[in-house]
C-alpha cells in the first residue's frame, strides 16, 4: 500500500474523541487541539446548558447580594428618570418593586445568555461564510459555546470574591483596567472603554479566534483579524452607548 493510500484511509478514520472533562481542560490549555475536536464533532448540549444557568447559579447561590445589586441598579436608574422626565421614584417604592425585579432577572437571564450566544455566532458565521469559510452553523455553536467555559470561569470568580468584598463586582469587570482608575477622574469614554479591556472578555474572543479559524478553514490571520474587528466595534458601541448616557443625565 502506498503512502498515499494510508495517508487517506488516515484522513477518513475518525479520531478518538476527548472526555467530556478533557475538553473542559482543554478550553484552557490546549484550545487548538479542543477546536480541532469540536470541528470534527460539533457539540453544543454542555454549551447550552452552561450558558443557561451559569449567571442563575451566580444570582441564587448570593441573592442577598443580588438583591442589593438591583437596588443599587435601580436606585441609578430613579436619578436617570427624574433628570430626565421629572417623574420622582421613591426608594420605597424601589423596596416595593425589588422582589418581583429579582424574579424576573432570574427568569430573564437564561434567556438572555442564550440570545447572546445565538447572536454571537451568527454574526462570526456571517462574516466568515462571506470570507469564503466553510463548516456548518452547529460547528461554528460548539466553538462559541465553548468558549463560553472562560466566560463561566470569570462568573465563578466574581462567585468567590463576593465572599469577600460583599457584593457582586459584576460591572465593572474585577479584571478590567477600569478598576485601577474611577470615572471621575478620567471621564466617561475613557472610563468605558477601560471596562472594555478586560482579561476573560479578551481570552474568550481569542479562544473564538482560534475556534473559528480550523471550523471555517481559511487563513489564521484573517480569521484573527475579523475576530478582533468584531470585538473592537462591540467596544466602540460600548463606549458610544455610555457617552449618550452620560449626555442626558
């Protein structure tokens, strides 16, 4: 038999398949070899279930400290409205209304991690199918997906330092430049787009990078580079958003 013939009875015998923890590992230490995996055998179920309770289990496990959260988030909001509408809202009746907010932000959150997720990937499938990229749409999920381990890890760090600090640090991030500096001090767009450059937020757009790349099968670099173009405009909309804000308060 010659080396050619063995090099595609090669190609075409399927690899064996890492274990369900091994591909967690992976996420972290080898991404190359979990991406080559997923491309050959897509799979989105932990994924899904992942994204689907991971911020839940966050809210659950510390209510008190959500519950403060929304009040704080509320209380924000209240100065908002009255700056611009003159409608006063009392903080009784936040207290009031604070329960049934709870609720709905736990019932709301599976659904909007979800929304995401979709969302995310179809803009990267888009992009790269019109780039010429090949693979299938449950390929480019199970990247994503995927990925979304370091995002959880992140949740379960803000889980262990509410421990500590007694509240959840959810915005901003723990791991962005935004915590060295206050707003006052550097104003609005810079403070923003601080928040954006934050360590998980970018290991998880470069874990998608490298994801995307073997899934679509074109060039690294280019693959890299919308990956990073992507990232750059959610910043841009990020700090644009929070500028607008700032302007009608």
């Amino acid at each position: 038999m010659s080396e050619i013939q063995v090099s595609r009875i090669n190609e075409e015998m399927p690899s064996e398949q890492p274990s369900f923890l091994k591909r967690i590992l992976w996420v972290f230490t080898s991404p190359g070899k979990l991406m080559a995996s997923l491309a050959e055998k897509p799979r989105v179920l932990f994924a899904l279930i992942l994204s689907a309770i991971s911020m839940d289990a966050l809210y659950l496990l510390r209510m008190p400290l959500y519950t403060d959260m929304l009040r704080t988030q509320a209380l924000a909001q209240a100065g908002l409205t009255k700056s611009l509408s003159g409608q006063v809202i009392t903080p009784a009746m936040i207290e009031q209304t604070l329960p049934m907010n709870a609720k709905l932000g736990i019932i709301a959150a599976p659904f909007t991690m979800l929304f995401m997720w979709l969302f995310i990937t179809l803009v990267f499938f888009a992009i790269l199918k019109i780039m010429g990229g090949e693979g299938k749409f449950k390929a480019y999920m199970s990247v994503t997906g995927y990925a979304y381990v370091i995002s959880s890890a992140y949740i379960l760090l803000i889980l262990i330092v509410s421990f500590f600090t007694g509240s959840l640090l959810v915005n901003p991030s723990l791991t962005s430049l935004a915590t060295l500096v206050s707003p006052d001090s550097v104003g609005t767009v810079v403070y923003s787009l601080l928040k954006g450059m934050d360590i998980f937020s970018i290991w998880y757009y470069v874990v998608i990078a490298i994801g995307l790349a073997v899934v679509s099968k074109l060039k690294k670099r280019n693959v890299y580079i919308a990956v990073g173009v992507v990232f750059l405009i959610g910043l841009i909309i990020s700090v644009a958003g929070a500028s607008v804000m700032q302007s009608l308060v």
